[in-house]
C-alpha cells in the first residue's frame, strides 16, 4: 500500500513554485489539494461563520469594489453603530442556527479610541460568552487596540489584503499595502488569530494572484483563516461593470491556497451567491472548509445564499457544520 507523505507546512515558498501549483492541470491541482486537505482536517466538515454589519456605509476610504465607500452613489443605506444588545441577539441567533463564529464588521478606516470602540468591546465580552468564537472588522488596529481586543475575548481579526503588493495602488489609494500589513502584526503581537484573504476579479493577473498568496504563505505563522472572495460587483462602484469571475479560477486559488497553507481554514466567501450548488462543490474538494452565512440572505452589503438552503447542500454533499472548541466541550457536559 502506497504511503502519502504528510505535507509540510513551509514559510519560505518562491513565487516560481506557487505558480507552477497554480498553474498545473485542473484536475491533477485539485487532486493534490484534495489531499492535502485531508492530512489535515475532516474532508466533511465545513466551518459556518456569521457575519453582521454593525456599522454600514460611510466609509471615507476609495476601495473600488466596495458599496459602503461614502465617495460612491450605490443604494446602500448609512447605519450607525448597532446597539449592542441588539448585536448580541443575532449572536445568539447565529449559534442556534449552528454558526461556531460570530464575525463583526464596521465601516471605519481605522479603530479609534471612543465610545464607539467602548461598545464594541462590551459586545466582544457577551458574544464571547455565548460560547462562540468572536470576530471583528474594523479597519486598521493599533498594538493597544488589539491588546483591548484580545483581553475582551476576541479570538480573530479580520483584515484582508485584497490584492498582490504589486497591483493593489490600481484598486485603493487611501490606504497603503504596508498599512494593512502593520495592522496585522499587531494583531499577532496581542496574540489574536489572523483571518485574511483576498479578492479576485478585480482586474488582476494570475500572477497577481500568486503573489497574493505568496505573502499570505510566507507570513511567520500563516493566517488561521483565509478567505478566497469572487468579485461581489456592486452598481454605482468602479467595479460594477466587471465580468463575472469564472468558477475554476475560484476553484484554483482555493486549491493553491489550501496546499501553501495546509493548516489554514480556507473560506469560500463572497461571489457563492452566483454559485450553482455544483460549483460550489467544487470549491469543496479543492480544500475549501469554511463559508460565511450572512444574516437576511445578506454578506454585508451583497447577497449571499440563504442558510437554510446551505443546510440542504450540506446534507446532499454529506458535510455538517464544524463545531469549535467551545462547543464540543458543551456538548461533552
């Protein structure tokens, strides 16, 4: 009987090298990060994260993919600052429905330290003691602020770097690729578990998507998480007149990125909506293990399929949803 040899969890990966995987035939690639999949986590289990807008629109950054860019004329409504208990009850929603994460996203440029980051903190404490693991996006985080963060109880931080470095001044001028970097290193420094990915339909190259992973693999200690987003094109951004991101390109950053970074999570996120069940399985095998549900068919601003239908593709596929430590230890007592 043949013997697979364990992949090894490398940091000092060439681009040459993760462009030759993400270049191999489609269904050799697929095979291999099905594999490697399997060597390190339970091929039928998927993590199923909740994400809320907390606090939607208005931002002063020029993203271009983005609706909640206050510069641009999109039908996206301005909401300030949920109320916390309010937050906390879709919180307790989301764990009845069987999400193990909560993910908390707000449309700041950055944390500030204010009466604003006071509640979110307190909604970090009591989301925290639900049992769930917590997540926060906020924009960019100082080394105090991530500190704060992680003494309330939050176990990720998410902050994407969207692009490669090369191709990343094309789609944002407001913040810079080093600026997303320094915020996750503090995010490490607290000793919070990192979650960023990146966007791919944007205008970009293979080769820009390659060195997209390539930072994401070299980092010391790769991201716990990784989300893989398709373009989500919204009317009234620079972008929405994109073409529709074509599902093998999905299904090979999923495959490169699960064999650079075997340990990691890897979200299928934004775009599923335009996914047919199919395709989504395809994302599937090729190591994807996690997905965002979005409260009212909803991933923020965009849509995204509604739970109960991913339950149904869950049971056709033979997947369950993943529980977190938290929660096996309540099921155990």
């Amino acid at each position: 009987m043949q013997t697979i040899q364990r992949a090894i969890i490398r940091n000092n990966w060439t681009k040459e090298e993760i462009e030759a995987i993400y270049n191999k035939p489609l269904l050799e690639l697929i095979y291999e990060a099905a594999t490697v999949h399997r060597q390190y986590h339970k091929p039928d289990e998927v993590q199923v994260s909740t994400l809320l807008s907390i606090k939607t629109g208005g931002c002063p950054e020029d993203c271009s993919y983005c609706g909640q860019a206050a510069r641009y004329h999109t039908d996206i409504k301005v909401q300030k600052l949920l109320p916390t208990e309010m937050v906390v009850a879709h919180a307790q929603k989301a764990k009845e429905n069987g999400s193990s994460r909560f993910c908390m996203a707000a449309a700041w440029r950055e944390v500030r330290d204010n009466r604003d980051f006071d509640r979110v903190i307190e909604m970090v404490e009591q989301i925290n003691d639900l049992g769930l693991e917590v997540c926060c996006t906020l924009g960019m985080l100082t080394e105090d602020q991530a500190k704060r963060l992680q003494e309330a109880g939050l176990y990720a931080y998410n902050h994407n770097l969207d692009t490669s470095e090369e191709f990343y001044d094309e789609i944002i001028s407001t913040r810079s690729f080093n600026n997303r970097l320094n915020t996750l290193q503090n995010v490490r420094k607290a000793g919070i578990t990192l979650c960023s990915g990146g966007i791919i339909g944007l205008g970009e190259t293979d080769r820009d998507r390659v060195s997209l992973l390539l930072t994401l693999a070299n980092m010391e200690t790769h991201p716990e998480s990784v989300p893989i987003n398709a373009l989500a094109r919204v009317k009234g951004t620079p972008m929405e007149n994109m073409p529709k991101v074509d599902i093998w390109d999905m299904v090979r950053m999923i495959a490169t990125a699960r064999i650079t970074m075997p340990k990691s999570m890897v979200r299928l996120s934004a775009g599923r909506i335009e996914m047919t069940e199919v395709e989504q399985a395809w994302c599937f095998m090729a190591g994807a293990n996690s997905i965002f549900a979005g409260e009212n068919k909803t991933l923020l601003v965009t849509p995204n399929p509604e739970l109960s239908l991913d339950m149904q593709m869950f049971n056709r596929l033979g997947i369950k949803p993943m529980q977190n430590s938290k929660q096996e230890t309540e099921t155990v007592f």
